[in-house]
C-alpha cells in the first residue's frame, strides 16, 4: 500500500540528546573516582536507571536522580552535599541544554511535509519534550507531536488509532533499534533505522548488526528516497 503517514523519532534523530547525556556521565564517573572504578559506576548507573524507568520515566530528571542514588551507594552514603549539589547542576544544565538540530534535518522534514502526514513521536518527560519540540522550530511540519511514556507495539496502534491510519500506510523511523524499530514491525508496519553516534545503553539490542527486515540509512538526507521506493 501507499505510504501516507510517516511517524518521526525526536531525540537522537532529529537533534543531539545521547551525546550531551554521555558527557554528563564521563564527568559523574571522574566525580566517583574516590570511591568506584568508572566502569564499576557506569553499569551500577544503568542497572539504577533501568530500575527507575517505571518510577521517574525517561529524561533527563530520572537520570538525575538515579546518579544521585547512584552516588549515594559507591560513597556508603558519605557522599558531600557539595557534590550532590554538583549532580544536580548537571542534571538542569541538561534540561536547559539549547536544542542543536542533526545536519539536514529542517530541509528533509520540509520535503517530507509535503508528501506524507508527519507524526512526531517520541518519549521522556512531557514538559521538557514540549519544550524542546516547540524550540526546535519543527513542530509546524507535524500534524500530531505523540509524546509516550513508552514506545510498544500497543502504543504505537493507539497512535495509529488516532491518525486513522493502516499498518501498511505508516513507517517510523529513528536511532533506536529497540524503541523505533523492533516494536513496529511487530505491529506490521515499516520502519527505518539511523543510527545515532552514541547509544544508551538501555537501547541497545544484541544483534541488531544481523539481517534484519528494516531499512537503515546513515542520513536522514537519504529519507525521501527511500521512501519514494517504497510507493514504487
């Protein structure tokens, strides 16, 4: 069938996120040096994270607060209020960090609204999505912005639901093999995968490099042509 509805990752596939969160962590690695080796604090850091998910969600207030946590134990709860204090500073500066669009992303998004009916679909914290969406001076292109709590196979039909559109007339594209792709073409839909520089450890998925039933380009620049493939 034809493709008439193109569903949209935000963070890492429109605009830097993982990189600035990857410099957070090397600094909070250096910070618990006294106390942890820093490959010991980055796999304490995720397991803490990836058992917070279903309390503080995704983003940036999460990760904060599971680096605290994370402090916390590596120092046996010794650590200064100075340095929970510094884990805090960086997790606002997280949340004010200017939104820095990937290279070709505003002239691809443009050529893409008028071929198909863009969705934005992305997860974490609602207000701080919002707000970088509506900074990032795309959110005209969308006709819907779908900000989720999770991305599923469940998820993704109630967006669908709510787009009146087909398995077979939608494709998604993002960085994340676990969170863009794998959950829609279970669904039945097409997905597209670019890869982003750096990936959260949470998003990885083992053999993801194997043969696989989705595209993946390394551009977003490549989307249109892909896609005009697809209606051929």
């Amino acid at each position: 069938m034809t493709i008439t509805a193109l569903g949209l990752d935000a963070d890492d596939t429109l605009w830097h996120s993982e990189s600035h969160f990857a410099v957070t962590e090397q600094l909070f690695r250096d910070l618990l040096a006294p106390w942890m080796a820093a490959d010991v604090v980055a796999e304490r850091l995720l397991e803490r994270e990836r058992a917070n998910l279903a309390l503080f969600g995704y983003g940036a207030k999460g990760f904060t607060l599971s680096m605290i946590e994370t402090a916390l134990e590596a120092s046996g709860g010794s650590l200064p209020g100075q340095a929970v204090q510094q884990i805090v500073d960086w997790g606002k500066e997280l949340l004010s960090h200017p939104v820095d669009l990937l290279d070709d992303v505003e002239a691809t998004v443009e050529t893409l609204a008028d071929r198909y009916r863009l969705v934005l679909i992305t997860k974490g914290d609602l207000f701080h999505q919002e707000s970088k969406v509506a900074e990032s001076g795309l959110a005209d292109h969308f006709e819907r912005i779908e900000i989720l709590s999770e991305k599923s196979p469940s998820t993704y039909r109630a967006v669908l639901g709510r787009l009146d559109v087909d398995v077979d007339e939608f494709v998604m594209v993002g960085n994340s093999v676990r969170s863009d792709v794998l959950p829609v073409v279970e669904m039945g839909s097409r997905a597209i995968h670019i890869p982003y520089q750096v990936t959260w450890g949470h998003e990885v998925v083992d053999g993801d490099d194997d043969a696989h039933t989705w595209h993946q380009i390394d551009r977003i620049a490549e989307l249109p042509g892909v896609l005009a493939g697809f209606d051929r």
